[in-house]
C-alpha cells in the first residue's frame, strides 16, 4: 500500500511538474486575466450555429491553447443510458490559429478555434455531442434536429447585450432558459458585445450564456459594435473573433464584404433573414429582394441590428425604411427583430390590400428591443412622425431589460416579450391564413 501511494505521489508529482512548467513557459501571456478568459487543452467557449439544412446538419465552434492541433467531435443519437457512445461517429475538426494580438488591448498570444458541420443527421431527432481532441473531451451535450417540413417551433431574441456582460446580461439568458427551455435556437440581433476586438468581453458573453449556448442553436447578427479599427491607423473592421467563433452560411452570390454576416435559415417553414445593418446596404437590397421572392416559408422573419423604426433620440435607419421595407410589405415579412436603441418598441405597419373585400390589419410586426443595462429614452415625437411610413405604434418601454419568445404553431405566432425577472410585459398574436396570406393582428 505504501508503495503504491508513494508512486502515485510520483506520478501527480511528474504531472504536476509538467503542468507548471508549461503554465511558467506562457504565465506571461496570461498576466490580469481571469482563469475563465485563459485558454487551455480543455474546450470552452462552445457554441452550435446554423451552417445548412438544420434537419439534417449542425455546426458546432470551440476554442483550445495552441497545443491542441488536431481537434475531433462525436456525435450519436441520445439514448437512456450511456450506451450510446459505441455508435458515436467521429469528425475531425477544421483548426484555425488565431493571434489575439492582432488588437493591441488584448494580450497576446495565439488559441486555436476549431469547427465541425455534423451531417446526415435525421431529422427531428435528438443529438448528443463532444468536443476535444480525443483524450481531453467536454460533457456530452445534447441538441434537437428540426423537422423537414412544417411544425411547432419556439424560439428566442435578444436585444443589446453589450455593456456589463457577465453582471448583468447573465441573469437574463438564463430567464430566458429558464422560461423556454426548449427553445429550438436563438437570434443575438447585434452589439453583443461593447469592443468588437476585446477578448475580454468576448469571454464574459461566454461565460454568461454559458451551457446555453452549446444547447441553443446561434443565429448571430453584427451590430455597430461588432466593428471597430484594430489600431489607431487601421480602418474599422468586422470583429475578428467573429468568423472564427461562428460557424456561419457563406452566400456566395454576395460580395465578399458580407459573407457570413448576411445569411438566412430556413427552419421548419420559417425563413430567418439576417441581414447587416452596418455597410455596403445596397448590396444587400437584391439579395433581400431574391430571398423573399423565391421563398416559400410559411412564416418570413427578419432580423438586422438597426431598428427600421428607431424609438430612441438621435437615430434614424432611412435608407432601410425606404429600400428594405417596401420589400417586406410586398413579400410579406410578417415579423422584423432589432436592437440598437437600448429601449422596447412594438408596433406594426398594416395592410393595404384586401382579401376577399375584408381588409386585414396586419403586414408585418416591428420589434426594437434591448436584454443589456445600457438603456435610452424614447422619443415619442420621432415615433408619431412615423405614421407617414404606414407604421403604427403599439407599445413602448424604457429602463428595462427584455428578452423575447416567440412561438410558431399551426396559423398563429405568438410573441411575448418578458422582463429580466421572467415577468410577462407585452404580448400580441398573428393569425394567418397561408392560402391567401390574409393576417389578423391582436
């Protein structure tokens, strides 16, 4: 026995020794971080997106240190017990080295993120999933596949995180799980963070969701402050860990410039149309006009991160009211979901034509909301003016934090928005005839 215990004091001793060493050969790097921020063999920062059909795939993200250079996923249908691993199959990840350095107020030092699109999935089924590379793993994580065609779904929004992520974003994602938990994905509709380049803040909007995000399918949309220059001389770029962290759609009939920041979903009968509300906007307008036109979704949503009608002061998004929107009334976008103006706006833009000589009273449903502790005032002159563009104000709140469900079955969408204490704050129902397209609004 003594013997035994002695040698297994030698070999934690020889490991440990091991471990010290290394951390002394990179400690440096690692100077004023938290343990939560350093990377290390162990995957963090998981997270699922959408990249194809999402009753048949499924991308998954995760970050390493740089030791990790070959990086594996399994993935099996769940089952009761833990038998499901011997039919688990195995995907060598796609590895990027990525330099924090490349923005001076990170330190600096090179992580690995690695990718893997799980494939021939069946649909409507659930998933169970890891990452790692082959001898350190995560926990086994599980996942539901969407069916091929028209069925219930529910899902998440979620305004501005932005500021005082870890503090104060934190308790509202995890309301929002704790109210919906099985949510089918989430959209981030922008200003995830405050710095596009600071790892720091990166980390606490992992920290915060935590095994969230590696449940809740990702449908990330750039905010302004996804962009911002690297250097004092460099010009404003997209955050650069925003391709390596999100496995997105590439649409390659775009420009380069919006690759992976414009891109849509089509899940369950529901097209997600996420645009970028930041630049190059007329390249955007042909691809808005294409997606919806040769859509045949039962329900069209899109998402950008500037509200189309703003409720704050000082902020005015023209040029998508006077492009984008005549699209979505004539391709009948039935909901849009914005952020940016730190405030809660509900309100709709009628419709104009008629259906068998009854005049609905609903084309689509416009969404401003916030889910950060960064909060502005409404300006309720700016939206009365608003009522030249059709639009007709609902509901309005300020200095509250919101998160947002919304529920899709049969002819209904219902929309509720709720407080970060999980109370229920607003609430309205589209009924829609999918024959005509006829839509009741309450």
């Amino acid at each position: 026995m003594f013997v035994l215990f002695s040698f297994s004091l030698f070999s934690q001793s020889v490991g440990s020794n091991r471990n010290i060493e290394k951390h002394h050969t990179h400690h440096h790097h690692y100077i004023n971080l938290h343990h939560w921020e350093i990377p290390s063999q162990d995957p963090d920062r998981i997270i699922l997106t959408f990249n194809g059909d999402p009753s048949t795939k499924r991308a998954v993200t995760w970050r390493t240190d740089s030791s990790v250079l070959s990086a594996k996923a399994q993935i099996a249908l769940a089952g009761p017990n833990k038998n499901f691993v011997t039919d688990a199959s195995t995907y060598h990840a796609i590895t990027e080295v990525f330099d924090l350095g490349a923005y001076k107020s990170n330190n600096s030092f090179d992580v690995h993120y690695h990718s893997v699109i799980f494939e021939d999935l069946t649909p409507n089924s659930l998933y169970t999933y890891r990452v790692g590379d082959g001898e350190i793993w995560s926990e086994w994580i599980q996942f539901r596949t969407a069916n091929k065609g028209y069925a219930p779904t529910e899902f998440v929004y979620f305004g501005d995180a932005q500021n005082d992520i870890l503090s104060h974003w934190s308790r509202v994602i995890r309301m929002a799980y704790q109210t919906a938990p099985n949510s089918s994905f989430v959209i981030h509709a922008g200003d995830l963070v405050d710095d596009a380049h600071l790892d720091y803040e990166w980390a606490q909007w992992f920290k915060a969701g935590g095994f969230i995000h590696k449940q809740w399918t990702a449908i990330p949309v750039v905010g302004n402050h996804e962009f911002k220059k690297t250097s004092f001389s460099s010009p404003r770029k997209l955050s650069i860990q925003w391709r390596p962290q999100f496995n997105l759609p590439v649409e390659k009939n775009l420009d380069q410039s919006l690759r992976e920041t414009v891109y849509s979903v089509n899940y369950q009968g529901i097209l997600i149309l996420v645009l970028n509300s930041n630049e190059f906007l007329e390249k955007q307008t042909e691809y808005i006009k294409e997606t919806l036109r040769n859509s045949d979704a039962k329900w069209k949503i899109v998402t950008c991160h500037h509200s189309i009608f703003s409720p704050a002061k000082g902020r005015d998004f023209e040029y998508a009211r006077k492009n984008w929107k005549p699209l979505f009334d004539v391709y009948g976008v039935d909901l849009v979901l914005n952020g940016h103006d730190h405030s809660y706006a509900r309100g709709h833009v009628p419709i104009k034509s008629t259906v068998k000589g009854v005049s609905g009273n609903i084309n689509t449903l416009y969404i401003t909301s916030v889910s950060g502790p960064k909060q502005y005032e409404i300006d309720s002159i700016q939206m009365k003016n608003y009522k030249a563009d059709g639009y007709k104000s609902d509901k309005v709140g300020e200095q509250t934090q919101f998160f947002q469900v919304i529920k899709v079955d049969n002819q209904t969408l219902t929309y509720t928005a709720y407080t970060a204490t999980g109370n229920e704050y607003d609430k309205a129902i589209i009924t829609k005839d999918f024959n005509t397209g006829f839509k009741t609004y309450q």
